[in-house]
C-alpha cells in the first residue's frame, strides 16, 4: 500500500482549512490618543515610544489591539463641534476611546457630553490631581502630568525669593547688564494662565476659580507687571510678550546661551535648556513667584474616555488608563526609557505619588526638587476658562502695556 497516496490528500485538506478559517479569538481595537506637547526625546517622532507602550501594555492584555498616537497636528484644545475633540470624543471613523487632555477642557467636555465618568481610587495621584478631574462629586479624568511654571536659574540666590519683587532682584543682582529673565507670555492661554498663577501667589488658601472673573485683581497684576517688565532691557521691547519668544525654544536657548539669568516655563522645558547646552550644569529651581507671595498652582493633564465607549470598550479602556496611571509606566515615559541608553530625562511633573518615591526618581536631583515644589500645590480651574481666557488676555495686554 502507497502511504504517500492516502496522507497527501489529508494534507491537502488541512492546509486548506488553516487557510480559511477566521481567527478564533480576534483581539478587540484600542485607540488612545495622548498629549503631544512633551519632548521627543528619542526624537523619532514618538515611534518608539508609542511601540513601547504598545507592547508592555499588550503584554499584559494579549486580547486588545492598542494603537496609541501622539500627533501634534491634532488640536486637543479645540472645543468646536465639528472639531478635533469632538471627532476624538465620537462615534464616527476615527474617534478614540481614550484621550489625553488638559483639564482646564474637563469641564466644557463633560457638559457637552463627549466624555463619562470613571472610578478613581484615592490617594494614588496628587491631591491638586484628584481635585482637577472632579466635578460635582464626580471623577471625569484619570490624571498622568502635572504642569507648573517654575524659574530655572544658575545662581543659588534664587532660593530666597518669595515674591516677584524679590525674584526680579535676585536675577538682575545675578549677572548685570543680562536680561532678567527669558520666557513665553504671549498668547490667549499662556498670559491669563500667568495671571492666574500670581493670582494664586497672591491670594493662597483662595480657590483658583475666583481668579477668572473680571475685573482684574489690581494686587495681582502690579506683582504680576514687575515679572513680566524684566524681560525688557529696551524702552517699548518686551520679547517675552511680543511673540518673540513663542515659538519653538528660542527663551531656552537665550537661557542655555547664558543671554538671560533665568528662564520661566514648565519643568519639562529643561529638556530643552540641557539640549542647546549638554554640558551646563543643572540649573536651580524654585516655583515662580508671581504674585506677592509664592504658592504653587498646577495644570493636569488626564486621560478621559469617550463617551460612546461601553461595556468591553470601556473595561478595555480602563484596563489602560489603569497601565498608564501606574509608576513603571510613568519612569518610562519621564525618564526616556523608549530610547537608547543616556537619552536625556523628559523632566514631566508626573502626578502619580508614588513615582517620586521609587528609582530613578528618588534618586533624580531635580526630580526630588520638584516633588518639594509640588507640595500644597492647588489646581487650575477646570470650568469657564477657556470661553473667558480672551477677555482675560484683552484686559491684561490694556494694563501691562
């Protein structure tokens, strides 16, 4: 008898079927779109870091798909219908299940109904945090960063500073004939959310919301004004508030350069500083005074999940805001560890608490700095800022200039 004869055909058949059959257990579709604006360490892109999260994430959860994108060409602070977050937060092709935003949105995205409310488990993020995504007793945001406006300096003096006219010394005292300082004002969510911020140095204890109202509050901005007229070592010349700085990193690279004696931003600017001069040392930090005192207020960004995501899109979703929130995930992304070894640290404000409290970051210098700033931090408002900020900014531009 020719065995050849009767396998072949077996054979045949076999192969025809692992051919033809669908796979049995199909992996179901995550799509998370996170926030774009922080340094592209590796720069690539974020490709490596958007794989990295892919995989460890799909490691522990085999039957989803995730596909996470980083894109600065999607405007996430855009409110319009029809817009960009509103096509992330739908139903349609496209959309996203889960979004990263910043939570000065939250409360414009819940009442216009893209997003829902998740579980959040007490005492994991900072208490500035926690506060940020709560609205009417409910969570709307399981929050990652924390941003605050900082001053990074090459002189220890700036540790004595405890209100803008102290700050504004202590920098000029630090090399005269230099500019001051160097930063961004300009712009209708950078200079009211400035004002905000001395607002917060000026009244601390006092919610932040209170700071959105108009008429300005006349202690504030004469605080406020000594800061922002640092930047000018010429009559009528303010790069800070021209747009001369607004772009890309050029008040970084005036600091970098040693062209100004501090520069204001958020913590992950350093990035940038250490960029355009590997080899200065780390600079000193403090939380900026603004105002007439010093008390540190805080952005947060947060993954929101959209709407129309139910049932196991919603399990699925909560299974990677859960992968995001914890501390292994935020070294990865804080500490540049989707590129080679030696990548140079994001230096992102993380408001996980445990973080700060494991390696690398306990033993990071500057990231044990941060974490002192960030004590007693409050929130910014996360409802009526975006409709008002032109008429903040408008009111402010008239009494500045």
């Amino acid at each position: 008898m020719n065995r050849r004869a009767l396998i072949f055909p077996v054979v045949l058949v076999l192969s025809a079927c692992s051919e033809s059959d669908p796979d049995p257990t199909p992996r179901r579709p995550l799509k998370a779109v996170l926030f774009p604006y922080i340094p592209d360490s590796a720069g690539d892109n974020f490709a490596s870091l958007e794989q990295r999260l892919e995989t460890d994430f799909e490691m522990a959860h085999p039957d989803i798909d995730l596909d996470v994108v980083f894109d600065a060409s999607l405007d996430v602070y855009d409110l319009d219908e029809g817009g960009a977050l509103n096509k992330l937060l739908g139903a349609e092709a496209g959309a996203a299940q889960v979004v990263e935003v910043d939570t000065l949105l939250l409360g414009s995205l819940a009442t216009k109904g893209w997003i829902q409310p998740v579980a959040l488990e007490a005492g994991v993020v900072h208490p500035a945090a926690e506060e940020a995504v709560r609205i009417a007793g409910q969570s709307y945001g399981v929050p990652t960063y924390l941003c605050t406006n900082v001053v990074y300096s090459r002189t220890p003096n700036i540790r004595s500073a405890t209100d803008s006219a102290s700050l504004v010394r202590i920098l000029r005292e630090a090399a005269p004939g230099k500019r001051p300082l160097a930063t961004n004002f300009d712009g209708s969510w950078t200079l009211p959310s400035s004002y905000i911020d001395a607002w917060a140095d000026t009244h601390p204890g006092d919610a932040l919301a209170s700071a959105i109202s108009l008429p300005l509050d006349s202690p504030t901005v004469g605080a406020f004004a000594e800061v922002v007229d640092s930047c000018s070592l010429e009559a009528g010349v303010n790069p800070c508030l021209d747009g001369t700085y607004a772009d890309n990193s050029v008040a970084e690279e005036a600091f970098a350069a040693e062209q100004a004696n501090g520069f204001m931003g958020y913590t992950e600017r350093l990035f940038y500083i250490l960029k355009a001069n590997p080899s200065m040392p780390l600079p000193e930090v403090i939380s900026v005074p603004l105002g007439t005192g010093s008390a540190p207020a805080v952005f947060v960004d947060a993954l929101v999940l959209n709407a129309s995501c139910t049932g196991t899109c919603a399990e699925d979703a909560r299974a990677f805001t859960s992968f995001m929130q914890a501390p292994e995930t935020r070294s990865l992304i804080a500490f540049s560890e989707d590129g080679p070894v030696g990548t140079r640290p994001r230096y992102l404000l993380q408001a996980n608490r445990a973080f700060y409290q494991q390696e690398p970051a306990r033993s990071d210098p500057m990231y044990q700095q941060y974490e002192a700033i960030l004590g007693g931090a409050r929130p910014y408002p996360n409802q009526h800022f975006p409709e008002n900020r032109k008429a903040l900014q408008a009111a402010l531009l008239e009494d500045l200039q």
